[in-house]
C-alpha cells in the first residue's frame, strides 16, 4: 500500500512540476499594438480588434496571426506576427528536461509556454495615399520606438551586470 502510494505521489509531483513554463509563463501573451494615425482600424486574421491605438490583445502563445491597419485616405498595411522560443521559455524547457522529463517537455511544446510572439510590440506607421494632402499627414512612431529601444538597452545592461559581464 505504502509503495502504491509513493508512486502515485511521485507521478502526481511529476505532472505537477513538469510543466514549468507552462506555470511560470503562462499559456497566452499580451502583444500590444501601436499604429500611427492612432484612429487607424486594427483587425486581426484570427478575429480580435481594437478600437484605438495603443491596444492589447491577450493571444495562446502558439497562435500565430496577422495584424491588419487601415485608415481612409491610407494605405492598409499587414503585419504577420510569428512565435519564437524565448530565452525564459528554452529555460524552463530546459528545467522540464531534467525535474518533468519527457511530460514536462510535452506539456510545454503542447501549451506553446516557451514561445514568444515577435514583433511584440507591433508598430505600424500608416501612409498615406496622397503625401501631398495636409489631411493626412504620415505615421509617426518614432517615440514609441525610442522608448522601447531604451527599456531594451536598459534590461542587456542589467543582465551584464549580473551576469559579471559589466
């Protein structure tokens, strides 16, 4: 009785840890959206829309899509947004391999928990039709990108200085 209760306490324990990523990370990602004119339309192929700009669209990490923004007197523009592993996710993966085994592995390649979506953010500048119209002047995200370019720097530079690297 004692042997039959440890095995199914350790399978328990096995599927519980085993997936990590799926744990830590989360099924699903928010990927935010900025486009320029911000009353531009956003749609998506996998049917979810924003009715303004900047938005937040909460997806499976799995799922990949295209982001559709249109305006009158602009042209449409798409983005594909695609999955990556992300260095997190190969971590987590990683533990899986070693406490979950094979099930953690599996949970996590299931769930799509190690991947991240790219580009996260999603900047669009729409153009317009006719440059010459005052009416419709171009899109301009130039500080959204600089913000984001910055925090990026500044998050390499922290793990450097962690890492021993600085």
């Amino acid at each position: 009785m004692k042997t039959t209760f440890l095995i199914a306490s350790f399978l328990t324990a096995g599927f519980v840890l085993s997936g990590c990523a799926s744990v830590t990370r989360g099924m699903s990602e928010k990927v935010k959206i900025y486009a320029s004119p911000e009353d531009a339309e956003i749609s998506t192929d996998i049917g979810m829309t924003c009715s303004s700009s900047p938005c937040t669209l909460k997806v499976s990490r799995k799922e990949k899509f295209n982001v559709t923004v249109s305006k009158e007197g602009y042209k449409t523009q798409k983005v594909h947004v695609t999955t990556e592993v992300a260095g997190s996710g190969a971590a987590a993966m990683a533990g899986n391999a070693l406490i979950g085994g094979v099930i953690g592995v599996g949970v996590d390649a299931y769930t799509g928990a190690m991947l991240n979506h790219k580009p996260n953010p999603v900047l669009v500048e729409l153009k317009p039709i006719n440059p010459a119209n005052p009416n419709t002047p171009a899109g301009d995200l130039s500080h959204i990108r600089k913000e984001y370019e910055e925090a990026e720097k500044a998050h390499q530079e922290n793990v450097l200085r962690r890492g021993g690297g600085v």
